[in-house]
C-alpha cells in the first residue's frame, strides 16, 4: 500500500472481535486479500472499501486515510458500547480494552456534577451495541482499568478502595445480573456482579452458571451478602409491609428491569401471594438499578421499589426487608493470573473495605472474597 495512505484495517477489525476470515467472508475477498490490505502491500478499490466500511460499521476514512501536516484530533476508536438502555451522540463515556477489543461505557451527569470520561460517542452503529468514541487524549490507563458489570450499588465504594490501594482503575457497568452475565460471555466485561437465585434450589448464581456456561471455566467469589425487600418513603406514609400491599390502587410501584435479580423476587413473591401483575400499578414501569429504583420513591414518582438495604440508605428512605441475598463475582479463570485482577482480588480482604460495605451499605462481610468455584 502507499505510504502516504495510513492504515488502521488491522486494528478495527480486532475490536469488532472478528478474525481475518470471517471479514474477508463478509466482503466476498480471500483472507490473504485482508492480509495483503493491512500489511499495507495491496491498496482496496472503492467498492471493496466501502464494503470494508460497511461490515465494520465505521467511515471509510477511519480505515484509510491521507495523512496532513498538522496535527489533527485523536481519531474515533470503534467500540463495543455496555450499556442497558443504549447511549446517544454526544454522551461522555470512559474507555477500556478488554483482550483485543476496545469497549465503551457512557456515563451520565449527576444532578451537580459533571461524570469522569474519557471521550464523547460520535457516531452509533445497528442496534446501539457498538459505537465511535473520539477520546480527549490517548492514554496507556485505558487498558490497565478493569469493568465490573453488574447492579450492586456499593461498587462505587468498591472501585474507590481498589484505586487507592492499587492505583486500578475499576469501572462500573450498570447492568442487570442476567445482562451483565451475557457481557462476560461475549467477553466484553473482566468481572460480571450476579445475585440469581435458583427457584428450585434456592441457591445462587451457581446453577445458572452451569446452565448458561457449559464446559467454560469460571471463577466465582462472593462479594457479600445484603438484603433485599421493599423501599417506602420515609415513616412509611402508605403502610406497606408486604408485598400484598402492592395491589392498592393508592400505591405506585416501579419495577426492575427484566433479568434482575428483584425483578425475580418480585415476580415470585406475586406469584406465592396469588397476585396477577396487572393488578400492581407501575408493574411495567421499569428503572435500570437498584439506586435509580430508589431514586423513583425519594423523588416522589413512586411510592415503593424492590431495592437493596444501600439503595435505601443512599436516600434516607426506609426500609422492609424481605430476602437475604448473595451477591458474586464472576470472571473467566484465565484472567487471574492478570496482576490487576490478582490486585483487585487482594482489596476483597482488607477490613478498610469491608468496615465500610458494613457501615455505608449495611452488607455482611462474613464471607467477602470466599472462593466457590
């Protein structure tokens, strides 16, 4: 290929998690084509470029371009975005490498300040799984950080002590348990927060594991155990207790997102009481996390959640238990051996974290950082 044209063929198609072959396939040219075009020794025509673009979701340009004397703005990276409800133009998010694919994760502004990120989306793909992130600056730190997906409202507590201590940086993906499991599967997250319970067995998190992840091998280490039960504004003005109280017609609920853990424990409670979900005002409004369910009920657009013991805390509401939980991390066993997962491992049993998932989250640590699997 000429060397006034710059190459980037190679490195997008890693992030798209795609082999050689199989992009070659989907352009209808031969893999040693692919080779020959980002070893930079054969220069494509216009409609193999575009076809090019086209399977990789991205502009020409961002595979092949003219260089120019001054300096230009970093170039977009092409990302795999986390997020449950999909991300915009313009959203800030943070950056990390997972393996050889790049990953975005957007991140909202609090209601008084402005999110950490590390660049804004600039162009979306199909179905909002994969975006173009511009990054503000080019930084070794994006493939030293680790994403931990999942809904567990103490993360923030958890990625704080992590970085303090280690100097690793932790990134949370706000996701649903089942959400969060289908990441670490398509390999898109390092540690995935899970607290299913097996109806039959009442265990958690293991069976489905062996159900959804046949003959892979897994790590499971618990993180803690909390409660989970009902979120009500303060002094409790609707006098819920039960989730039979759900049916009046004078209480608004907001419900979890389906595949969530208290979207199951909401379910199933109905269920045991005879309940239709019809007969529960709000039962299809969803919020996406514990805090945000929280959030609903301080803010007044709901009278009651399904939340944790912390996301009750978080707002100064109070709170009915109603279900004792664990809550695991999942990883894939080969990335132990990485030094900041063997760092992050190392934070699990330091009483400095655990004193305050105790104090600030009203968890029980008595098994943080068991081993199960």
């Amino acid at each position: 290929m000429s060397h006034h044209i710059q190459n980037r063929l190679a490195a997008v198609r890693k992030s798209r998690g795609l082999s050689a072959a199989e992009l070659a396939q989907r352009v209808a040219v031969s893999r040693q084509t692919i080779y020959a075009m980002e070893a930079g020794t054969y220069v494509p025509n216009t409609e193999v470029s575009l076809r090019l673009a086209r399977e990789l979701e991205v502009y020409v340009e961002e595979i092949f371009s003219l260089p120019v004397g001054a300096p230009k703005a970093a170039s977009p990276l092409a990302t795999r975005v986390l997020s449950a409800r999909g991300a915009g133009k313009g959203q800030p998010a943070r950056l990390c490498q997972v393996g050889e694919r790049w990953v975005s994760v957007p991140v909202s502004a609090s209601p008084y300040y402005l999110p950490e990120a590390d660049g804004v989306i600039s162009r979306q793909g199909r179905m909002g799984v994969r975006a173009n992130v511009v990054p503000v600056t080019r930084d070794n730190a994006f493939q030293k950080r680790l994403i931990v997906a999942g809904c567990d409202p103490a993360t923030s507590l958890l990625a704080a002590v992590v970085e303090k201590t280690t100097g690793i940086e932790v990134v949370p993906a706000a996701a649903s348990s089942k959400l969060a499991l289908a990441w670490l599967k398509e390999g898109v997250t390092h540690i995935a927060g899970s607290h299913l319970e097996d109806p039959g067995t009442g265990e958690f998190n293991l069976p489905y594991l062996r159900q959804h992840f046949p003959n892979e091998d897994l790590a499971v280490i618990t993180f803690a155990r909390w409660e989970e039960g009902l979120v009500v504004a303060p002094a409790n003005p609707k006098r819920i207790s039960k989730i039979e109280h759900l049916a009046s017609r004078s209480v608004q609920f907001v419900n979890r997102e389906v595949g969530s853990g208290a979207r199951a424990l909401a379910d199933r409670l109905l269920k045991e009481a005879g309940l239709a979900p019809g007969r529960v005002r709000g039962y299809q409004v969803e919020a996406y996390g514990h805090l945000a369910a929280a959030y609903a009920v301080a803010a007044g657009d709901a009278d009651c959640c399904i939340a944790t013991r912390a996301a009750a805390q978080a707002f100064e509401l109070d709170f009915i238990p109603l279900k004792s939980e664990r809550y695991d991390l999942v990883m894939r066993r080969r990335i132990l051996q990485l030094p900041a997962v063997q760092s992050f491992l190392d934070v699990l049993q330091l009483a400095t974290l655990r004193r305050q998932l105790e104090v600030f989250a009203g968890y029980d640590t008595t098994v943080t950082g068991t081993v199960l699997t």
